[in-house]
C-alpha cells in the first residue's frame, strides 16, 4: 500500500507511467503468522525476470521499482543481476538500466517520520507505515493496546524464530501513535523526492 500511494500520487502530479503493484513478495520469515502468503525468493526473482523481459521486449528502457517491504531487497539486487547476466556473458551492453528505491529511504521522508515518531517509529510495523495507511484507507484505523507499548528489537531469521520474540509482528514500534495527518505528511514528503529520483533517473545518460 505505502509505495503504491506514493507512486500514483506521484504520477499524477508529474505524469510518468505506474505500472501494476508486485503485492506479494519475500516474507517467508512471517509465515508464523496465519494468512501470511509468500514467494520463495527463487519465486521472487524469476517472476522479477518475466516483468522485465517484458517490459523490455516493449521498448521501455528504465524501469524504476518502488519498494515497500525491507525483505524484498536482497531478492530485488539478485533480480537485477540476472537481468543484467546474460549482456555481459555475451559480452553486450545492456540495451536497458533498473533501479529499486524503499519509499521510506527517499530523501527527507526519515526526517517527517522522526519528526511526527521521535520514539517508537521502529522497522516494521512502524507508526509511520502505518500512518501512510490510514492515510489511504482512514476507514481501517483502529485503536488497539499492545503490550509491551515499544516492541523489542532483534534479528530475524525463520518463521519460528521470528514469532517468538516479536509476538504480534512488531519490531521496535509503537504503531498506535499512527494517524492520517501524520500520513498525508510523510506521502507529501515521499512524493516530492519521487518526483526528483525518478527525474534524474530517466534524465541520465546512457
């Protein structure tokens, strides 16, 4: 939801074309949690490939991905190198460029996040993703009271490994601090540096 609110409000103001929304990634550490649905980030990869031979084999040349979940990135890097595989074992240059940008890593979007969540914003879960959805959806917000108020944070492996501290899915976060006004603001900041990213991106040079 967070990247493909950003994106469309985005285009809309600047009119580059979105296409549609990769909904289901890497997440196989969540699937401790019933209703999870996962790709094996073999699955990830290679469906990555079909959508760009595809897009490629229709000319477009850049191609910008908007990322919303932090463990899609490793599988996303992975993606790109075998995209860019087969050019260079030929010995080719490759007749096109990618690049993946997490909305929450665009410039001053940290800075409104820490802002509005000075404490308890944390990395997943967080107040400020949270608030970006409620700012899509406000008819979802909802109060809840979550104990210990601040998750514990840690590393993350497996699906088990992964639920037994973090018992409701935070890491570090305090989401009930979210609201739409604290969305609207980092979407605002979010969609002005897209803007400018995806400006300079198709404004290189070959």
């Amino acid at each position: 939801i967070c990247p493909e609110v950003i994106a469309r409000e985005a285009a809309a103001e600047d009119g580059f074309l979105v296409g549609p929304t990769f909904a289901v990634g890497q997440a196989q550490h969540h699937l401790g949690f019933p209703g999870t649905i996962t790709l094996r980030p073999s699955t990830m990869i290679a469906a990555m490939q079909d959508w760009i031979a595809s897009l490629t084999r229709h000319g477009f040349t850049r191609l910008y991905f908007l990322n919303g979940h932090g463990g899609n990135v490793a599988s996303i890097m992975a993606a790109f190198a075998e995209a860019y595989a087969p050019f260079s074992l030929r010995g080719e240059p490759c007749p096109f460029r990618l690049t993946s940008v997490n909305w929450w890593e665009l410039q001053g979007v940290s800075t409104i996040c820490s802002r509005w969540f000075p404490i308890g914003d944390g990395s997943h879960a967080t107040a400020s993703e949270v608030s970006v959805t409620y700012y899509a959806h406000p008819e979802a917000q909802k109060s809840v009271t979550m104990s210990p108020k601040i998750a514990p944070t840690g590393a993350i492996r497996d699906a088990a490994e992964y639920r037994r501290p973090f018992a409701d899915g935070r890491i570090g976060s305090d989401p009930s601090q979210a609201s739409v006004e604290a969305g609207a603001a980092i979407v605002a900041a979010a969609r002005t540096a897209l803007i400018a990213d995806v400006r300079k991106f198709f404004g290189e040079n070959a």
